[in-house]
C-alpha cells in the first residue's frame, strides 16, 4: 500500500515535521516510493525536480502557458531539496515540456541567442521515463489519463517487421541531389508477388525517426488495422528550402509525380488504383496540394495539423479551404488533425472550417480528429496510427 494518496497529503505530513532533517526523510520515502513523475490524479499533474545544489529557480517550461517566457515556477519544499508544482489539465492532454533551471527568467521576445538559453538551462524531466528523441531536442511528454496512446513503437516485441530501403534521388524540378527516399515494404512483401497500395509521405527523416512510421505500420499491420503497404518517406530540405517546396508549389507536386513515382513504380510492385499521399505541418500542405491536383493519382489523402491560417504565406495557404470546397472531385478517403493548443488564427479554427467543409462533402469517407496537444512531433506521432489506419484500413 503506498504511504500517500496524494501529493498534497505529502506535503501536509512534510510541512508537520519541525527538523530539516525529518522532512528531508520523508522526501526520500516518497522519491522511493514514486518513482515516475508526474503524479497524474484526474485532471492535476504534480511535476517534481529533486535538486541537490542549490538553486536560484526551478520552472516548467510548456507551450500552452501564455506568457514570455512560457514558464510556470516550482516551490522548493522548505527545508528539502524537492521543488514541486501542481497544475490542472484537461484529462485527455498529451503535451511535450521541459524543465528550465536557473533561467535568467527574461522574455524570450528579447532573447539574442535562444538556442544558447535552450541547451545551457534547459532539460527533460529526470523523473519522466516519457520523453521524445528528435535529435536535435529532447522533450519530456506530459500524458494525462484520458490521452491518446503514446508509445515507442520500435520497442514492442513479438511484432514482425518490415524493411525500409534508404534510396538516393536527385530533382531536377526542385533542383536538388542526393536526398533520402526510404521505403518501406511490409512483413512478408520479398515473397508475395502481390502489388500494394503506396502511401507517401512528406519530411521522411522525421517519419523514420521521431514519429516512427515503420514500426507504427508493422503493430497496425499485425493487428489487421492497417491493410499490409508500401510507404515511401521523402526527405525535406532545410527549413527554408522546406517551406518554399511544400507551399503550395506545383514543381514540388511534379516532382512527386515525375519522379518519387518513377523510381517506386520501377524498383516496388506498386497498386497504382489505390495510392494516397500525406504529412505534417507545412508537409500536409504539400499533400493537399498534391491530391488537389490529382485525386485521381491519390485517392487517400492524411493532413495533420496544416497551417492554413494567418502567418507566413497566408494569402496561398488562406485559399486550401476553397480549393476544397470547388474542387469537383475529392481523394475518397481523407484523414484531418489539429490540436487544440495549436495557434488559433494559424491552426485551429482554419482546421475547425475545413472540417465543416469536407464532412458533407466526403462523408463516410473522411475522419476529423482534435487532439488535447499543442504544434510538434509528440502531438504527431500520437495521432499517425489513427491517420494511417483510416486512410489505408485493412480489408
């Protein structure tokens, strides 16, 4: 039986105790006797950071606190080293945050040198098994009681698996060389000989990284979820060359046709009647405007978290939810996120008007999905196996 049902009836035997020495004890007890954090009771989290230095601040660090800096402070409990702060959530959230120690606490709207500030003050949560990898920045995830799934898909056993090829390719429409196209073919393709259907997917380095695509379509694919498939994922440029090809770029969509097609229609046993396309962020942008173009090349479409409002390029991205609306044929199966943290003029209510679009115009054919979570890879990879076993349902 654990000795404390809840954090604040910690805090009240600890606030009891009149010696250092004593309330240091009961800390210890507790860090033995929790050890992941944070203590999720309906729709509070208790965050926690156990410092053995001496401390100026201590700060969490999330996206969803609306200030500069996003920061909310942890107490130091007197006469102990634990630094502790309790805040509600709604009960299906999934957020990523940090911890920022010993911040100079100044907005970050002044900063000159943010990255600096990120790598010297701030960190995961020590306390929290959950975090993400993105390779350029760690992020604990916060994930209340009632939030989607959030797993390492890679790690999970008795799950066969596929391969992923790592193909080289150059674009002439795009005028670059020597980008990565990784496929991925399912669990017994090598000796089938039957075609599959080809999902292709934008900013494929994240796709085979941090959101793990593969392993996500092996476990659906076992579980007769997600129909067995080809999945192509195309490296992106850097984030200005990003930008400017998946905007709304027609070299971009011929590029994809002229040339990512070619190459797997040669090297793969391709169904060419049931092929789809997808992204996110600015990379589902470039999906819809690739199936807008072509529903008849792309007859499933996966858009998630598309910034279709105010911002950068808004006058090309402000168009998608007429382009929608007019176009005389649509993808059959279309796949839509956004969450309810993202930007609301960038994201959120563009997102909550196409949905008003395409739910009489797709029908049962189209799935629009707000998750608790905020603008980033954590929020992604939440909802890919929804997205990609509705677009590509098994049978």
């Amino acid at each position: 039986m654990p000795r404390w049902t809840d954090f604040d009836t910690f805090v009240a035997e600890v606030e009891r105790a009149r010696r250092d020495g004593d309330r240091q004890t009961l800390v210890d007890e507790l860090l033995v006797e929790r050890r992941e954090w944070p203590w999720i009771q309906e729709n509070k989290a208790t965050f926690i950071f156990n410092s053995l230095g001496a401390r100026k601040n201590v700060s969490l660090n999330l996206d969803t606190i609306k200030a500069d800096p996003p920061f909310a402070p942890l107490k130091q409990l007197e006469g102990t080293t634990l630094w502790h702060l309790t805040r509600t959530f709604a009960e299906d959230d999934l957020l990523d945050y940090l911890l920022a120690v010993d911040d100079p606490m100044t907005p970050l709207s002044q900063e000159s040198d943010i990255l600096a500030r990120v790598v010297k003050y701030w960190r995961v949560d020590p306390a929290n098994p959950l975090k993400m990898s993105s390779g350029q920045q760690d992020v604990s995830v916060l994930r209340m009681g009632n939030a989607r799934p959030y797993l390492d898909w890679t790690a999970l056993s008795n799950v066969p698996r596929g391969k992923v090829d790592e193909l080289s390719f150059d674009s002439e429409q795009l005028g670059f060389k020597g980008r990565t196209l990784w496929v991925y073919t399912p669990p017994g393709y090598e000796g089938s000989g039957l075609a599959y259907p080809l999902l292709i997917l934008q900013d494929g380095q994240w796709a085979t990284g941090p959101l793990q695509v593969p392993a996500i379509a092996d476990a659906l694919i076992k579980h007769k979820r997600l129909a067995p498939m080809v999945i192509a994922m195309v490296q992106s440029g850097n984030q200005n060359q990003r930008l400017f090809e998946y905007t709304s770029n027609d070299q971009h969509y011929n590029s994809i046709l002229s040339e990512v097609l070619p190459i797997l229609q040669s090297k793969y046993r391709i169904d060419s009647s049931h092929m789809g396309i997808g992204g996110v962020a600015n990379g589902a942008v470039a999906a819809a405007h690739a199936a807008l173009k072509n529903p008849a090349v792309f007859s499933s479409l996966i858009i998630i978290s598309p910034p279709l409002g105010r911002g950068q390029d808004e006058d090309l991205l402000s168009k998608y939810a007429s382009r929608f609306e007019q176009a005389p044929v649509l993808p059959n199966r279309i796949f839509q996120s956004v969450g309810r943290y993202e930007g609301k003029a960038r994201f959120l209510r563009p997102g909550e008007a196409l949905r008003d679009i395409l739910e009489p115009r797709v029908g049962d054919g189209y799935s629009f999905q707000e998750t608790g979570s905020g603008h980033g890879l954590v929020a992604f990879r939440s909802i890919l196996p929804e997205a990609l076993a509705w677009a590509f349902p098994a049978g």
